[in-house]
C-alpha cells in the first residue's frame, strides 16, 4: 500500500514536472522568436504575445493529469 502511494506521487510528480520543462523550452524558443519579430515590426506585438502563452497550458493540462492521477488512487 506504500509502495502505491509512493509510485502514485511519482506519476502525479513526472506529470506537472514534464510539462513544465517541455513548456519551459517551447516558450524559449517562441519568446525568442517573437522578440526578434517585434523588433522588425512593431504591429506583431499582440500575436507574439498570444504565441508566448499557448505553451504555458501545457502546465495546466499537466496539472489536471496529476490531480486524475491522484484521484484515481484514492478510489
């Protein structure tokens, strides 16, 4: 029963930690990106701002897997 516990934690721990660091290195290159973008072209500044989030939900879905991971343990 501990043994569950403790491989539960990983799973739930692995889901919001993988996510993070994928969102971290996707948002690396985007910002990177649309800095450059912006400094041509002023007008761009709403999308690169927009493409600079949509990696942060990745997080989210990360953390809505983990909380169904825990969850589902406990049932």
């Amino acid at each position: 029963m501990v043994a569950e516990a403790g491989l539960v934690a990983i799973g739930a721990g692995l889901a919001i930690g993988l996510t993070a660091i994928a969102a971290g290195i996707a948002e690396k290159e985007i910002g990177s990106a649309a800095v450059g973008a912006i400094t041509e072209k002023e007008e761009v500044f709403a999308k690169g701002l927009i493409l600079t989030v949509i990696p942060e939900t990745l997080v989210i879905f990360g953390l809505v897997v983990a909380i169904l991971i825990l969850n589902l343990a406990k049932g």
